[in-house]
C-alpha cells in the first residue's frame, strides 16, 4: 500500500518536495507585472478614495476586513469577474493526494470559473493574505503555492496558474508553469502608483484567463 504523507504548508518544504526552482523572472510573468493600462475619470477618482482610505485605516484591519474594504472594492475596480467564466470566490478548501503527499488548505479568495452558482469549477489564480510580518505560524506564500499546486494538479491542462500573496500592504504576485514557479518584484498597495499598477495586473490577469 503507497505510504501516503501530508505536506507542511511552509515554503521550503513544498519548493524542496516538489523541486521547484523560485525564480526571479521569467517571460510569462514579467510580461504579466509589466501590464499598461489606462483609467477614466470616474475610476481615478475610486482609486484614490481607495488609497486614502488604506492609509488611514489599513493598518488596523484585520485580515476579514482587509478582504472586504480593500481587496473585494480593488477587484470591482479591476472589473476582475466575466459571468460564468471568471468568479470570486472566498475561504474555500483546496485539497488533494498525488504523488504519495496529501495537501490541504483553505484559500483566503480565489477567481475560478463556476460549476453551478457556488462551487468552484476551475481555478485560475489564488491570494492569500497574512496582516502581521511574516512569522512563524503563518506561512502565506505556502497556503499560496500549495493551492496553485492542487489546481495545477486538478485542471491538468499544462495552462498558468496564476497567485498572490500579500503581507500588509506588500503585494507579491506569482505564476506556477510546468515545474517552474515565478515570484515578481513587490508592489507596495500603500503607494498610489504601485497600486495603480495592481489595478493594470489584475486586468491584465483577466485577459489572460478569458484566453485560455
């Protein structure tokens, strides 16, 4: 009987487990974090209502705030969702058995294109949030990469999957293609430019998903 293990959901072991070089940049990714966009008046205006409201508040959300505040008003922005074909969906269980290792996790928000009205079909991109620094109960870059290795694993498509994880206001946007996995330049949500740019990332990211 195969000796079935559970994987710890720590960065190190899941990049040494599964051979994963953590790369710096790469052409997919690059290309993806360098997106250029333009917003209209109306949404310049919502971008800077936002970004007042972050950094006079931001600092004392916690994590189910900082969801609802920030990131679910950025995604309206970003006009991030396609009827279905591309939804949010928020605290949902990823798990799965393959090669020997069983791994589980529950994803912070995920966009996936919808099996009925409330069920997660295909996974393209995960986030995960952690509000304090990075320390020793929580891993966000873990949880992160073990979700995108669980959809790689599931959609069995040779497609990206795409991810983020954040650390306070630091954004750090990720791609798993094959057996490599991406980690751009950080984006700081707490500067107005940077999180202009985020708003372009995630367009962006909407484009590439309808693509496939």
């Amino acid at each position: 009987m195969e000796q079935i293990s559970k994987l710890p959901l720590d960065t190190d072991s899941i990049l040494v487990h599964f051979n994963l070089p953590r790369l710096r940049e790469g052409k997919l990714i690059d290309e993806w974090v360098t997106a250029k966009g333009v917003l209209n008046s109306g949404e310049s205006e919502r971008i800077e209502k936002l970004y007042r409201k972050a950094l006079k508040s931001g600092d004392g959300w916690n994590e189910e705030e900082l969801k609802m505040k920030f990131i679910s008003l950025l995604f309206d922005l970003a006009d991030i969702e396609e009827e279905d074909k591309i939804i949010s969906f928020y605290e949902r269980p990823m798990n799965a058995t393959f090669n020997g290792t069983k791994i589980g996790v529950i994803c912070d928000c995920l966009l996936a294109s919808p099996a009925g009205i409330s069920t997660p079909k295909t996974p393209y991109f995960f986030l995960q949030e952690f509000k304090k620094q990075k320390g020793d109960s929580n891993d966000p870059e873990a949880q992160m990469l073990a979700a995108m290795l669980v959809a790689q694993y599931k959609n069995a498509d040779n497609k990206p999957i795409y991810g983020a994880w954040l650390v306070g206001s630091i954004w750090n946007f990720t791609l798993l293609q094959g057996s490599e996995y991406f980690v751009s330049h950080k984006f700081d949500a707490s500067n107005l430019e940077d999180l202009t740019q985020i708003v372009f990332i995630l367009r962006r990211l909407k484009e590439l998903i309808k693509s496939r």
